[in-house]
C-alpha cells in the first residue's frame, strides 16, 4: 500500500502524539513497535546522516511487507542537506511506509520538500478562518488595491501574525487542492521573509507595503 507522506502543522509542545494519532488512523493494525521517531531534541538540528539511516532502515522494512511509520519531529529543525536528501524518499515512499513531519514552522522546510506531502493542520491549534475575516479580505483583493484599504497606524508585527494564522487556516480548509496548496506555501515563505526582514531592522512600513503588493490575490471562497 502507498501512503502519501504527511506534514502536521501546529504549535502543540509535542505534535509527534499528534502523528501517532493519524498514523494509527492510516494504518490501524500498526504496532507501536513500527513506529520510529526520528531527532533528538538534545541537538539543535536533524542532520543529513540521520536522514540516511532513515532511508536506508526503510528501504529495508518494505522488504517484510509490513507497514511501518517515520515520524520527524521537529521537521524545521532539519538542515537544508538533509531535507534535499529526504526529498528523494517522499518522491517515492517505499510501500507500506508512513513518512511524518512535524513543525511549528512551515517557512523553514523547503517548498519543494512541502510540495511532496499533504499538509494537516492540528485541530488544537487552528485558527478559525471567520475571526480572520480582515485579513481574508485583504488578501481577496487585488494587489495594488491593498495599500489603499490599510490604514497607515496598524501593528505590521501584529498583521504579519493575522496573515499567516490565515494562510494556515486556509491550507487546512483547502487541503486536498494542490494549487490552492502551492499558493498558500509560497505565501507563507513570502510572509516568513517579511518577518525576518523586520527582525533585521529593516522599516517595518517598507516591509508591509512589499509584502502587501507581492501576496497573490487569494479567493475568499472557501
């Protein structure tokens, strides 16, 4: 059986129970035993030889006919090395194998490593798409028409926050749409860039008005 690779997205302190959870869902004969969970929170990152192991391991574990499950935890903390090797196995999951990321912090995982997987969203942590509402019809208009519809004393910290919390909304909503998919990754890595460029000290005003003019325009219609 082939099995879509997954990536859970959320800000629970512990999404690997979370991955557990829809494993068991996906495959309710698997045994905690076939279960592995991959990065040790004592380093800082998941290095490209642990990604290794974990091809190697699974490209044997397809062998016994057996499903067997791989959750990485923490999936943002792997390094740009290793989530380019991981790409080649979520292109091509061996049979019968489960692959799980989770992360608190989609912009940091490649988009072409989030393009290979389904994005879930964790129920405990969504935001509900109505209390975005504003944030919603800002980004239904047209580019060049949102600078006009934004007042000149907002919070852009606290506006950047409401449109991701939205983007993410929508990818949950929207989960089963690939194209929808690939435009709220790609805005979310646009919406990163703008909250880095800020905590860089670069004129927050400046950073609103470039990301406001570069977001594509995105359908309230849900």
């Amino acid at each position: 059986m082939d099995f879509q690779p997954l990536i859970i997205l959320g800000s629970s302190l512990d999404l690997s129970q979370v991955g557990k959870s829809k494993i068991s869902e996906l495959a309710p004969n698997i045994t905690a035993d076939n279960i592995n969970l991959v990065g040790n929170k004592e380093t800082a990152s998941i290095g490209i030889d642990q990604i290794k192991e974990v091809i190697l391991e699974s490209s044997r574990s397809s062998l016994t006919g057996s499903v067997k499950a791989y959750i990485i935890n923490e999936a943002h903390r792997l390094t740009e090395e290793a989530q380019s090797t991981l790409l080649k196995i979520l292109e091509e999951p061996p049979a019968d194998t489960i692959f799980v990321l989770t992360t608190n912090n989609l912009d940091l995982i490649l988009p072409t490593v989030v393009s290979r997987c389904r994005v879930i969203l964790d129920n405990n942590t969504d935001d509900a798409i109505d209390d975005l509402e504003e944030v919603g019809q800002l980004l239904g208009s047209e580019p060049f028409e949102r600078l006009e519809s934004t007042g000149e004393q907002i919070d852009v910290k606290e506006m950047i926050t409401q449109t991701q919390k939205y983007l993410q909304s929508r990818l949950r909503a929207h989960s089963n749409n690939p194209e929808e998919t690939r435009t709220c990754i790609e805005s979310l890595v646009l919406v990163e860039n703008s909250r880095q460029m800020i905590e860089a000290n670069v004129a927050k005003d400046a950073v609103w008005e470039s990301l406001l003019l570069s977001l594509p325009k995105i359908s309230t219609n849900l």
